[in-house]
C-alpha cells in the first residue's frame, strides 16, 4: 500500500487545494530511493544524452584497435567533439604489439578555453577488450566484450561534459582525452601491450609545461549498482585530487556512492603513466563490477542514474 496516494474525487475549491498538496506529495514520495538523484547542478549534465552515446558505441560493436566498430567509433567521437569543444587534436600512431604486430593507435584530445593557463584534465578509455578473459566458459574466453560499462560509460561522460560545456563555457580550461588501446593485451605482471594511450600521451604532452591544476580518469562509472571507494595509487600520490573529488560528492549528497574509507586496493589504469610523467591524476573507477570482461558488459547493466551521479560531480568540479 502507497501511504503517500491520495484520495480522488475531490471538487470544492477547499478540497482541491488539498490534493493538489496530497498530489505533490505523492510525487515526492513515488521518486523513492532509487530514482535519478537531483543536485543543484544536475541540469547541466544531461544523463538520457550520456546514456544515448553508450547505446550508441555498443551498436558500433566492440571497439577493438583496428577493427570496423572502432574506426567507426572513433570518427563519431572526433564528429561529436568537433561540434562542441573549441579545439580537436588527433594522435595517431602504430604501436608495435610484443609479437612484432603493428596496431593502429588514435588519442582524441578535446579542449575548451585552450589559451587558458589554468587546466582540468578529464580522461576515459574508449577501445574495448578483444577477449572476455573472465568468461566461465573457455569458448566464450576469446570474443570480444561489447563494452557497455568498461569503455562506453566513461566516454558517454566526457561527451555530455562537453555538450554542457558548449551551452556554458567553463571559467579554466578543461581538456577532455579519449585514450586508446586500455586493455589491448595482457594484464601482468608483467603488464604486456596495456595502457597503450595513456602512456603516449604521457610521452607526447601538447607542451612540456603542460600540468593541470588537477586530472580525473573515468571508468566504469555506469554500473547500476554504483559503488566507487578510493585507489590506493590515487590516494598515495595525488590526495589533495582525491579530497577535493569526494567532498564535491559529498557536498552534492552522493557519499552513499563514493565511499570515503576504501583505500586497501591499487588499480593499475590509464592515471598511472599520466601520474609517472607528473601530471596529479586520479582514478574514479567502480572495480567492482561483476560483469568486468565478460560479454554480459552490455547496455542493461548501465543506468542513467549511475551516470546522473557520477556526472553531476564531474560537472561540479569544473564549475
């Protein structure tokens, strides 16, 4: 039974005015806990547009190096930002894989206010991983994961970031990074043919002086059950980052999701070579997530609401 519903049939002015307050209620009371949460900057991030560019990248396909869905995925991402941010610059590259092999490389690095000296620096993978490594099924162990929450979540949120900040141009200067080749090879130790983006961009800075104010790497953000502790790399090496993210989440009502007292584990993530070259870069990742590398990493298991949360930090930080 709905305490909250209130009774129909009202007609006097008097009774009237009484459900029109039981019906206020009423909508009060049907959001519950697990509608979209509202902060005072939700507005700006547009959660239904990010979860359109996550069906989206799906339907490309699996956007491994060299493939069709990933040629085709990253010329919509180059198209998306070329609509929105005021710069586009495109690294492209070979790598040369352990066994000889080339592979195709393509960083996408977005800025707004690019003459501005203060910089944010926002990152997201967007290759997905060639093999469902941790399939239970040994047949299933060498297709590719379609990348719904591992690839296509943290994307979809640079992308609406950049949508909101066309609308209103932010105060410094933000730099959106699509990085390449994530989770290409193996996942050591040793780490063999990983990280491939990050640790060229790492290499390959737009200039030698280049080091934001502060960098937040997005990944696996769209899990419906969304539970985000902080990484002990993060926390070790840039903590300053990582209060200053937490408390926006704080301040926005979200600790529930970004977990304030876990910083027992380390990932090893596309932060670590932008770390290693100086620049103060954190991981604001949701590990635990069961469908990780496995082909059940499809749109379902992502929600607006999750990416509503993580979205209206994001924009938080940049306001």
């Amino acid at each position: 039974m709905n305490t909250c519903s209130p009774e129909p049939g009202a007609r006097s002015p008097e009774l009237r005015t009484i459900l029109a307050a039981l019906l206020a209620l009423a909508a009060a009371c049907s959001r519950g806990t697990d509608a979209r949460p509202v902060a005072a900057n939700a507005s700006e991030f547009n959660a239904d547009s990010a979860m359109s560019y996550v069906r989206q990248q799906v339907a490309f396909g699996p956007r491994v190096p060299g493939s069709e869905g990933w040629r085709r995925t990253g010329d919509w991402i180059a198209q998306r930002l070329r609509a929105t941010a005021d710069t586009v610059i495109e690294q492209r590259w070979t790598h040369r894989l352990e066994d000889g092999r080339p592979l195709p490389q393509r960083n996408l690095f977005a800025r707004f206010r690019p003459g501005a000296a203060e910089r944010v620096l926002y990152v997201a993978h967007w290759d997905t991983r060639p093999t469902a490594d941790l399939e239970a099924d040994p047949a299933d162990r060498q297709k590719p994961i379609p990348g719904a929450n591992d690839g296509a979540s943290g994307v979809a949120l640079l992308l609406a970031v950049a949508d909101a900040l066309k609308k209103r141009a932010p105060a410094l200067g933000v730099d959106l990074l699509f990085v390449d080749g994530e989770d290409y090879g193996t996942w050591g130790p040793p780490d063999i043919d990983v990280l491939l983006g990050s640790t060229y961009f790492a290499a390959h800075l737009p200039d030698s002086a280049y080091r934001p104010l502060f960098g937040v790497l997005w990944d696996m953000i769209g899990d419906a059950e969304l539970n985000i502790p902080q990484e002990l790399h993060s926390a070790q090496q840039a903590p300053e980052v990582v209060q200053r993210v937490w408390q926006k989440a704080k301040d926005l009502g979200y600790e529930r999701w970004f977990l304030p007292d876990a910083r027992s584990y380390s990932i090893t993530d596309d932060h670590y070579p932008l770390l290693k070259a100086g620049l103060r870069v954190i991981d604001v990742i949701d590990i635990d997530y069961p469908h990780h590398h496995r082909l059940s990493d499809t749109v379902d298991k992502v929600t607006a609401k999750s990416l509503q949360i993580v979205g209206d930090v994001a924009m938080a930080l940049l306001r």
